[in-house]
C-alpha cells in the first residue's frame, strides 16, 4: 500500500508539470496583458511600453517559460507583478478561507446527501421519494449565486440572524467562524448535496435489490442495519468517486460563492488574477488546485479499500 | 453519576460561550465607533501612485503620503507640506520652504532631500505636467533641510497646480530610499508622512487593507478642504475591505457591515434610499465625461469627415441614458471637452454636438471620406458597466448611419492591450473603443491626457493636430483667468473641428454611507478627514 501511494504521488508531478505547461502557453496566447492594467487610464503608450519591458513580458515564451520552470523547481511560485508580494505567501492568505468553506460544504452537504439518498432509495415510489429528488433537482438547477442572494436576503438582511459578507478565522471563535460561513457553505453545498443524493439513491436501489440484502432481512436484520451496514456500505464506492468528482465542481463553485459573500479566498485570488492578467498568481494557483486534485484523487482511490476489502493495491 | 457531570460541564461551557457571544456585541461598540469600513471603488491591488495611475491606488495614498500642495474644491492649490514658496517674477526660480515638524511613519524627519527624490520620480512618469517641468528644469536641489528650489530655463506659472494636482500620478513625499526606486518598478515599502500608516502585514490584496492612525502627523491649523487644510482623522482603524459583489455591497451597507460605499451601481440606489438608515448622495461634483475615441491612424477615421460624421450623427442623451439610466440627477449633455460647472467650462465650437441629430448628413459625410463599407472595428469591455453600456449604443449608431460594425466583446485587460496597437484593424489594430475621463482631470489641459494631439506620442488614438497643441500652449503660457478662459474656448474649438475624440456626455455616481457617520463630502475622491462615526 505504501508504495502505492508513492507511486502515485511520484505520478502527480509530471501531471503537474504537463498542467503548468499548458496553463502557461494558455496564457501566453491568450489577449490582453496586465501591463496596460498596471499603468492605468492616464498612462501614455510609451509608459505602457516601459513597464512591459520592466517586467520582462516582451521576452520570448521559452525563455520566460524556462525562468518560471526553473524558479518552481527551488519551490518558488515568483512574485506577484500586481502586488509585489510572494505568490506562495498570497495563497498562504487565502487558503484558510477556501479550506474552511470546502470543509463545511463537505460536511452539510454529505451529511444531508446521504440519508436523504438512503431514504429516498429505501422508500422509493413514495412521496417521501419525490421530494427528495425534487430538492435535490432544485438544488442542482438553481445557480450558487440565486441561493446565496436569497439566503442573505432572508437570513442576514430580513431576520437579522446572520452576517451578509466577510470571514472570521477559527482562531478568533467558533460561533463568528461559522456565523461568517454558514450561507456560503449552505449555497455551495445544495448542488453538491443534490448530485450526491440522487448518486446515493441510484446506488443504493441498485444494492437493495441484490440478493445478500434479502438474505440479510431474512436473518432477521433491522431496517437501519440492512440500510447502513449492509447496503450502505456496499454503495459507498461510486459515491465516493463521484465525491472526489464533484471536488472540482466545488472548487468552481467556490469561486462564485466566495464572490457573493466576499470571503477572500482562492477562488477570488484567482478571478481577480485572471482579470488583472497576473500571470505569477495565475500559474501558481492552477498548479496547486491540480496537485490537489490529483491529492483528492489518490484519496479516493485509497477509500476504496476501506469500503470494499476486495480492493488492494 | 458521570453523565451527570458531563452534562453538567457541558452546560456550563455552552453558557460561558453564550455569553460571551452575547457579551461580544456591546462590547465592540466603543471599537467600532474608532473603526471606519470603507467600501472602494476597485480592488486595490498595490499602493505606489507613482508606478500606477489608477484612481484607488491613489485614493488610498491619499491616507498614507502627504503632498506638497492640495488642491481645495475649487481646485485651487494650497500649501500643505509647504510652509510658503518664492517664485522670480519671471516664473523661472521657485524657493519652497517645508513646515517644522514633519515626520514619516518611520519617526525620520521629512527633508528637503527627500521632497527632491520624491518630485524626481513623479517627473518622470507624468506626461502632462512633469516631463514638462523635467525638460524645463535646469535645477532642482534640496538648499537646506527644509528648503528646496526649483531653476528653470522656462517659466512654468502652473508650477503649484502641478505640485498639487489630484489628477494622477500626483505627488506624494517619499523617504529618499522609497523614491529613489526606478519610477517603471513598484516601491515595496509603504512610508509616508500621511496622517495614516499602511498595516502591510494585515493586508490581503483583493480583500482588504488597513490603514492605522499616525499619531505622529501634525495636520494644518486651517479646516479641511478636500485635500487642503487640517486632514484629522478621527478614527484608528481604517478599513477597506473590497466586496466585489454590488448586490453583496448593497446589503452590507445595509445590515451595518459597512459604514461607507464609494460607488454604489445607480440601479441599487433607489433600494439603498428606503433603508431609513442609509445616506445617498452625489459622490463628486465633477463627474465624469464619457469619450468614445477613434483611431486616427487608419480609414474611415483618418479623415476628418468620417469624424465629424460621428459627431454629428451621436446622441449625447443616448450614452448618458444608457450609462446612467433615467435619473437626471446623474446626467447632463455637454458640447465640450472640459468638466460644466467648472471656471474654464465653454461650449465654443461645440454647435456638432447640439440640436437635431442628422443621420442623413453623416452618410453623406462618410461617403465623402471614401467609406465603402469596410467593418469597423469596435473594442467593447464588457466587464465595465460604462463602457458595456457605451458600445452598446455605438454599434446602433454605426448601424444607423450605414456602417459595418465589427463588435468585439472583450475584457477592459484586453482592450487595454488592443488599443495600444497602431496596427491597421484588420491586423489586430481598432477604430473605436470607449473610456470616460474624471472630470476633476478634464478641468484644464494640464490633466487632460485625452486632448494632447501631438499624433505618434499622443494618447491612444494618436490624434494630430498643430492648431489644438498651439491652443494648449496657449493655456499654458496664459498669465490670468481671463486669458485663461480665451485660450479654452478656443481650444475647445480647434479640439472640436478636429474631432480629437467625441464626449458622450457629463455623468455623475452616487456615493452611499450609514447615517451615523458624518462629515462625508462630496470630491473627487474619498476624503476620510473629519469624518466621524456615532
């Protein structure tokens, strides 16, 4: 197992590496330059000029390509043009925000997902079914950013009972924490929550109508036993996976959700560098999302063998 | 018994963190009285208004650097680090004495020396007004630690405006070291002698920014105004915190998160004025003057027909309607290039502008100019509202006025890229793309990038013309006011016959803040001095 694992994170580094080249190309080719942002409306031409020069944006790709490379192979993400600041020491800032908002969306949405999906599979054809499903569409079709203005509207501006924007560390309490994350974590987690739990439904039909779940009943097994012990278990690796899948969704749903209630997180970081064309921030940001993507991957691979002894790598 | 003492403990822990949730509240009132939370008009993403002109770079300057003159609100320049100035009769000699007393964040005194270092860098990357100096200038030394002289071989009567000016890049003092960094790269350290630090290890870029009271500034015994005068500040905290979101902003404000939005959208506004806790106001009086600017460089626009077609055929109440929706408050038609309302405003030579539009005469004037229907290229950024909103109405005109538009819905990066091109538009290059100029920089030719028509070095565009750079030089060189207004008023003219860009009008924006926090003014920018909180 442990060299599995090592192996594969060995294997993240040329997935890595193929993902910076491209995101760099990308925007090499791409329109627009951060230097006519830099200079601003009441800049001359000339100025414009200068500064593309100054940081070195008229030098040839494969020289500028091999700078970069070479910077990231001592561990250095490069300087932000924009800000002058470290790109690492720019996501060090952001990345509390996106991980605490990841983690509460992951844990509201998984534990709302899957007993919904139980239930609904358990009483399935029943009304108890088809309002499940039908929050679980509702919640896939209404984009982030409507249920994020809803949510403040009704709990931040109408009922007064939350913040409308911002974050507050752990570190400065748990109930401001999650006073802060709450309607981000529940506007971000309805569309997670609603393909998990149709997945879960569809996975767990599937279980109940095998022949071990029957014999289970026929022994005798309670309700709650054959649906969590039994079937629940043997259902868990597709919802697994599409949990890992469903990670990317997240990220870009960070995004919007991160706009809407202003959390300075990754997601805006990375907007924001888009916008301005700060190719540092850019690149040092997409190779971190991909090694963590691969990182959830591996980690889903790995729970496999938690939930189905059969796999062994 | 166990559970019981666990249940016990457990109780006892939630209500402590009850209370001291509940205790929290009222507690922060007296530090929320002393914190001021600003919401900028953009994202403010470095801090040297010398490597930048963004207008949020300098606003948040404005709180850590001082300058050597400000200009008051009738833009008139006042002294401000400087206790008094000599000028020769002939203009050519400027003795400036510092006030006792001035101090960077550093606790260093400020010094000729680094006045000197400081108008060097600010020479060098300002176009309008000093490079001109720079050229004229045989001499600037530092004479002692308080004194500093200027010695050129040209007079230069505007020389305390240029000093003083809001426009960017203005002049902000700098420790020597600061300003000694090449004007083309950003400074790294934020030290002023403003009456606020920068707290650079709070600062998360695109989130937020705080600024921290200076006790150490010793501000001018005269009031306030705009950024003359006495700058008390009457908080601790400054802090500005970027919300991206209007509608996220709108509701911050709202819910007492904020204390003050500099740039509420105009659809929001009608919201915000039914919140009984929310004030609504004009932000600047000098507005904003929205420009659709051609390239004179290629055809159809190379020729002056083609241009005057355009302004014939645009309609200033359309642009103004669509910028700024149907508050007339907001918005005023104006047959000129220089801010209303201001000493040097005139409507001379504007009469294209006015009356009835002439669709007909505009075809005829394109066709006269050799148009036979090539596409005109129309660089759109769509992720600004005002220049959306512009192009939205441009391509219709072109349409209506028989031409082939080649929209191009773009990003403002983007545009800003495009337009620095000379390229034909076929080859990468443009016709048209739109902006708008604060009226606090169209004041005077001094600010006023867009009307330099001096072609190959001029603003994009590249207009050229001899008379309207005859008629700058004129202003320049004009002894009073009245001269002054001669020299604009034909400026304006010769500006408008050569169609250097076409104005799509005057617009205003609205500013929005919580009623309990007064002395909130209307400026050019956000003046944070003697503003309080209840």
């Amino acid at each position: 197992m442990l060299s599995y694992i090592a192996r594969r994170v060995a294997a993240t580094i040329p997935v890595v590496l193929l993902v910076a080249l491209f995101v760099f190309s990308l925007l090499y080719l791409a329109p627009g330059e951060p230097a006519a942002i830099i200079a601003g409306d009441q800049a001359t031409p000339a100025d414009v000029d200068r500064i593309r020069a100054s940081l070195g944006l008229d030098r040839p790709f494969l020289i500028r390509f091999g700078d970069w490379f070479w910077h990231i192979l001592q561990g250095d993400l490069g300087t932000s043009i924009f800000t002058n600041l470290p790109v690492s020491h720019m996501i060090a800032q952001r990345i509390e925000p996106t991980v605490s908002l990841m983690c509460l969306t992951l844990i509201l949405s998984l534990s709302c997902a899957i007993p919904m999906g139980v239930i609904a599979a358990w009483k399935h054809g029943t009304w108890i079914d088809r309002t499940v499903m039908m929050t679980a569409v509702l919640g896939f079709s209404t984009p982030v950013f409507v249920i994020g203005y809803v949510l403040a509207y009704v709990f931040a501006l109408r009922l007064d009972w939350l913040p409308v924007q911002g974050f507050t560390s752990i570190s400065e309490g748990l109930i401001p924490f999650l006073r802060n994350l709450i309607l981000p974590a529940v506007a971000l987690g309805l569309v997670y929550m609603a393909l998990i739990a149709r997945i879960t439904r569809a996975t767990m039909l599937d279980v109940l109508a095998q022949d071990y779940v029957r014999t289970a009943k026929a022994k005798g097994v309670g309700q709650r036993g054959v649906l969590f012990v039994h079937a629940l278990k043997n259902a868990a690796v597709p919802i697994v996976t599409i949990v890992g899948i469903g990670f990317a969704a997240l990220i870009g749903g960070a995004v919007v959700t991160e706009s809407v209630f202003a959390i300075p997180g990754l997601g805006r970081l990375t907007v924001d560098a888009i916008l301005r064309r700060d190719y540092p921030v850019i690149q040092g940001v997409v190779l971190m999302f991909s090694f963590v993507y691969v990182l959830v991957n591996l980690g889903v691979d790995l729970l496999y063998t938690v939930f189905d002894p059969r796999i062994r790598y | 018994m166990g559970n019981g003492v666990y249940r016990r403990s457990f109780l006892k822990t939630a209500a402590v963190a009850a209370t001291g949730a509940l205790a929290a509240p009222r507690l922060s009132l007296a530090a929320d009285a002393r914190t001021l939370r600003f919401i900028p008009q953009a994202n403010l993403a470095n801090l040297d208004p010398i490597w930048t002109t963004q207008y949020v770079v300098r606003n948040g300057a404005l709180l850590i650097w001082d300058m050597l003159y400000g200009v008051n609100d009738q833009l008139a320049p006042q002294p401000q680090m400087v206790e008094g100035h000599q000028v020769s009769a002939d203009f050519k000699t400027w003795t400036f004495t510092l006030r006792p007393g001035l101090k960077f964040h550093d606790g260093e005194p400020v010094l000729a020396k680094d006045v000197v270092a400081s108008i060097n860098r600010w020479m060098f990357r300002d176009a309008t007004m000093g490079l001109v100096i720079k050229r004229q200038t045989d001499a600037l030394e530092a004479v002692d630690d308080r004194t500093f002289r200027f010695r050129l071989n040209k007079p230069y009567p505007k020389m305390l405006f240029a000093l003083g000016k809001s426009s960017t890049p203005s002049l902000f003092i700098m420790p020597e070291r600061i300003a000694a960094t090449d004007p083309f790269k950003q400074i790294s350290e934020y030290v002023g002698s403003g009456p606020m630090r920068f707290k650079k290890d709070e600062w998360i870029p695109g989130a937020k920014a705080i600024f921290e009271k200076f006790d150490g500034y010793s501000p001018r015994a005269e009031k306030a105004n705009w950024l003359s005068g006495g700058k008390r500040i009457n908080f601790d905290r400054i802090e500005w915190q970027i919300v991206p979101d209007a509608a996220t902003a709108a509701a911050a404000l709202q819910n007492n998160e904020v204390d003050w939005w500099e740039t509420p959208s105009s659809d929001l506004v009608p919201l915000l004025r039914k919140n009984p806790n929310v004030a609504v106001d004009i932000a600047d009086p000098l507005g904003n003057i929205g420009s659709f600017r051609i390239n004179h460089l290629h055809p159809p626009f190379n020729d002056v027909r083609a241009r005057r077609a355009i302004q014939i055929a645009l309609s200033q109440e359309d642009y103004m309607g669509a910028v700024a929706g149907d508050d007339q408050a907001l918005w005023k038609t104006i047959p000129g290039f220089f801010t209303p309302d201001t000493p040097l405003y005139t409507e001379n030579g504007g009469e294209p502008l006015k009356g009835k539009r002439d669709y007909e005469l505009a075809k005829t004037l394109l066709a006269e100019a050799g148009y036979k229907g090539e596409p005109i290229v129309l660089l759109v950024a769509t992720d600004v509202a005002i220049t959306k909103a512009q192009g939205d109405v441009t391509a219709d005109l072109l349409k209506r006025i028989g031409m082939n538009v080649d929209y191009q819905a773009l990003d403002w990066g983007t545009v800003g890229q495009r337009r620095a091109k000379k390229e034909k538009p076929s080859e990468g290059g443009w016709n048209i793309f739109h902006t708008w100029h604060a009226g606090a920089d169209c004041v005077n030719p001094a600010p006023y990038i867009a009307l330099d028509s001096s072609g190959d070095t001029a603003w994009f565009g590249w207009p050229k013309s001899d008379l309207v750079q005859q008629k700058i030089g004129a202003w320049y060189e004009a002894p009073d006011l009245a001269a002054e207004k001669t020299a604009i008023a034909e400026l304006n003219k010769a500006a408008m016959d050569h169609v250097v860009y076409v104005p799509t009008g005057f617009f205003k924006g609205y500013q929005a803040w919580r009623k309990n926090v007064s002395g909130v003014v209307k400026a050019p920018f956000p003046v944070f001095w003697d503003v309080t909180k209840a």
